[in-house]
C-alpha cells in the first residue's frame, strides 16, 4: 500500500500525523508529508484512518 498527501490541497492541521505518525509527519511548511514510500503493515489501519478523517480529502491511497 502507498499513500500520498495533496500539498496543494492540505491544510496542515496535523490529524493525520496524530492517527499514524509511523507514516505521516508535518514538514518545513507546516504541511502533512509521508515518511515511508510504502506503509508497513502494522500501520495500514491507522493510516486508512488518518486519510478518512482528514477534513479535506488531501490524502490517497493506492493498493
């Protein structure tokens, strides 16, 4: 599983980085940024539910 974050899109607000912080972080610009190019499984969970409870849909999954 691969995930993205829209940098366009994200609003910084950091929920994602809360929810799975083994996949997410905030970077220099105050915006969400993957720090795996393929999420472990472990977290695929937590980073399904980070990208579901981003407030504007800035994050994708790819299977």
């Amino acid at each position: 599983m691969k995930v993205k974050v829209d940098q366009e899109t994200c609003i910084g607000c950091g929920l994602c980085a809360e929810i799975c912080p083994e996949v997410f972080e905030m970077n220099n610009d105050s915006k969400a940024s993957v720090k795996v190019e393929i999420v472990p499984e472990n977290a695929q969970k937590s980073c399904r539910d980070a990208a579901s409870h981003c407030p504007v849909e800035a994050i994708s999954i790819e299977e």
